[in-house]
C-alpha cells in the first residue's frame, strides 16, 4: 500500500468540476491581480474566522512581514518568536529590520512557553508572535497578560491554524493582528502561493491594505511606504471554491487524528499529540516523537515507513536559533531542549482530509511492526509494545 503524506491530487478531483469554472471565469474577465474573485475570498474568510477585516497577500511570508511592519517594528526592535516554527515566522521581523529573540516551546503544546516569555524581555522588545503550530493554538490568554505587563503587542501566524479555536473563538481575531498561509499544503490551500492578513481594527486593515499595493489606496497617491503583496485573481478563485469544504475537511482532519490516536495508543515507544484542553486542533500536521529520545530511533523509522510506501516528514529539524542565518545572534545548542529535542525525535506521519481507514491502520501496524523488530534484535531497549489499537 502506498501512503503519501499528503494527497492533493485527491483532493482536487474531488472538486475540479467547480474548479476549472471558477479559473476560467477569471481568464475570461482577465481579472489576473486582486478583482471580484480576490474581494469575495476575503469577505468569505473573514466570516470564517470570525474576524471584521481580512486583506488578501501573495503568500503568508508577505503576510508575516505586513503585520509587523504595519505596527511600526523597525531597526533596533526586538520581536519574540518560538525557535520552534518555521523560518518564515522570523522572516517577518527580519525584513522589517527588527531583530528575532527566541523562545522555547512547550513539551506538550510544541507552542511558544509562555513561561519562558518574560525572560527573553529587554527594553527593545515591542512584539510578541504566537505562532499556532501544527493546527493548535498558541495558549493566547497567557500570552496576552504577559503583554499587558510590558506594554507589547501581540500578533498571530496562523499559517497552519485555519478554524482553530482558543476557548471556542477562531483564531485570526484574537490578537492586533494575524497572518494566514494559504500555500497548497496547507489545510485551505491555493494552487500557488498566497496568504492574508486579518485584524478587527479599521485603522490597521487600510494600512495594510495601502502596504500591499505600493502604499496607495487611490492610484498613483502613494501615502506610506508600501510593497506589491496582491494575491493573484485564479488563486482567488480557487480559494473561493475550496471555502465551501474547509469545515467538512476539518472534521475530516479530527476524525482521522483520533484514528491514529486510537491505532497507536498501545505503542509505548512514541509520545501521541497532546490537544490541549482551552483548544481545538485542525491538525495540519501529526507530529508524534520517540519516546526514547533519540534522532537514530527516528531516523530509523522513517526510513523503514519509506520502504513500506509510507511518506513521512521533519517539521521542524533544525530550530530557528540553530540555523546558519540567525548565527550572529550568539545562539548556541542547548539553549531550548525542548526545540531540540522535538527537532532530533519528531517524525510528521500523513495527515490529509482523505485518509482511509485502511491506509490509518496500515500506517500504525507498520510503526508496531519496527519496533517489534527493534525488540527482537536489540533486546536491551526497555518500554516496547507491540500492541495495536482499534479505530
């Protein structure tokens, strides 16, 4: 049996006959940059996320910098941000020239430790992002009390989080500002890039709104500084189809986490996803890690599910403080286990809306099956189990 660890091509069929329509209609009206398309998604996506305003963008790279620099960060700013996300996170106070200090993430959540949070505050630090990773919200009401204390802004990237929920309310709207990611992995994807920004806060959606298109609202009347951010009209259309299912999608998503919670509960070699209790979790990604802590076990692993025609991933291997860009920051390993240890143990196993059953459980007597191999021929590994749960 083949798993990948995304199946787009699925999806898609699923849907080209409203697909096709949608794009064509654009080509016909020649509406390639923003247009009705473009206006009626983000009218749409703001009603989802339960937010006033949304501004669609070319990518969610855009969006993380839009945000910021709609708020004023600039050169000798400090933004808080978890070294456990992806690079695109810092990207957003690096070209604002504001400076990235990192954080660690929490054992459980994977999120940013708010505990961790006050001790990285210098009198340059003007932001805070809480980044929903992997599906799951960021504990906000933390985050916020923390900002309150130091008179810091907080924004969201939501890259991965659509219709997650924090204590029943949507993210996107919980925060001065938030950035979505609509790139075609993601769990409402485009067929290139895009992304938006959301926020409730009129002021702040014209900014951004005048950023994203060379500073103007009005042609050729060039207000603030500005950059082209606009969201291309078939990515658009697109979207504007794919709206219609994110939710049964999400469901989709759930139903198929608590499968795998089901099928892999037995094995005690590999630490489950924890959704905590003030969140609903989309699971864009299902991210379990070695119980044992080590980088060959998981290696291993992902090498023996390739062989059964099992697609895995690595999000994230090498944390933000480590990368090779952020060097000069005087970061060095050791400073966030937590980041480290996920990086080193956790192994990304296939999550898509249209995941079978058969394909769940043959995913999860696969990883039974290696570490039933592991205790056969390394007797001294203590805590295996064999077993295998029910759906």
């Amino acid at each position: 049996m083949k798993v990948p660890f995304l199946d787009l091509k699925t999806q898609y069929d699923s849907i080209k006959n409203e697909i096709i329509p949608a794009i064509n209609n654009v080509l016909e009206n020649t509406a390639f940059v923003l247009g009705k398309a473009v206006t009626d998604f983000e009218t749409n996506f703001a009603a989802l996320q339960q937010v006033k305003y949304c501004v669609a963008t070319g990518s969610g790279t855009d969006g993380n910098h839009m945000v910021l620099w709609s708020l004023g960060i600039g050169p000798g700013d400090e933004v808080i941000i978890p070294a456990n996300t992806f690079i695109a996170t810092a990207w957003g106070a690096t070209l604002c020239g504001a400076t990235p200090v990192f954080v660690d993430c929490e054992p459980d959540s994977y999120n940013i430790d708010p505990e961790k949070i006050e001790a990285a505050i210098t009198s340059k630090t003007k932001a805070i992002v809480a980044v929903h990773l992997y599906g799951q919200p960021a504990d906000l009401d933390a985050i916020n009390q923390i900002a309150i204390r130091h008179n810091l802004l907080v924004v969201e990237d939501c890259a991965q989080a659509h219709m997650a929920e924090y204590k029943g309310k949507r993210v996107g709207g919980l925060s001065t500002l938030a950035s979505f990611s609509f790139y075609p992995g993601k769990n409402l994807g485009a067929y290139g890039e895009g992304g938006a920004v959301t926020t409730n806060d009129p002021l702040l959606a014209k900014k951004v709104l005048m950023i994203r298109d060379h500073g103007a609202v009005n042609k050729y009347h060039h207000e603030i500084y500005g950059h082209n951010y606009r969201m291309d009209g078939i990515q658009g259309a697109v979207l504007g189809v794919k709206l219609k299912y994110i939710e049964n999608w999400t469901a989709a998503r759930r139903n198929n986490a608590l499968k795998y919670r089901n099928a892999l509960e037995g094995i005690s070699d590999i630490i489950l996803p924890v959704e905590m209790n003030y969140a609903k979790h989309v699971y864009h990604l299902f991210v379990i890690r070695m119980a044992d802590g080590k980088i060959e076990t998981r290696d291993r692993l992902a090498d023996f599910l390739n062989d059964k025609g099992i697609s895995t991933g690595l999000h994230y291997p090498i944390p933000l403080h480590l990368q090779e860009c952020f060097k000069h920051l005087g970061y060095k390993k050791g400073d966030f286990p937590v980041s480290e240890n996920l990086g080193r143990t956790g192994l990304s196993l296939p999550m898509f809306a249209e995941l079978t059953d058969d394909q769940i459980a043959y995913v999860a007597s696969s990883i039974a099956g290696f570490f039933n191999i592991i205790k056969s021929t390394e007797p001294e590994v203590h805590g295996i189990s064999s077993g295998v749960g029910t759906f």
